[in-house]
C-alpha cells in the first residue's frame, strides 16, 4: 500500500468522522461553531490516525 493511498485513506476517515460527530451533536448551534467543532475534531481524528499508523509501522518494521 503505497504512502498517498494511506494519506487518502486518513484523510477520508477523518472527514467522515468529524461530520459523524457535527450531526451527532448539533444541537441548534450556528454554523461558524460547527465549523470550528469540525476542524477541530478534523484534525483531532487526523492525529490519532497518524499516531496509530505510526505505531503500527514501527511494530512491523522492527
């Protein structure tokens, strides 16, 4: 699997991930707070993702 392919692949988990958690909790918020919770769960997903992948990189390269 090469290198873009997992980009892509976090990159769309994490989008999916942060519009499952902005309609789970858009409980009549405006929409610049929506925006904000998204990039904040955007980018929250994309670390632990990254955390994740690089632990298991390490596992099996080791």
């Amino acid at each position: 699997m090469s290198y873009v392919t997992i980009g892509i692949v976090i990159v769309a988990i994490s989008a999916l991930g942060g519009v499952f958690f902005i309609k789970r909790n858009s409980s009549q918020q405006p929409k610049q707070v929506k925006a904000v919770l998204f990039g904040l769960y955007f980018w929250g997903l994309i670390f632990l993702q990254l955390i994740f992948f690089g632990l298991g990189y390490y596992l099996i390269k080791k």
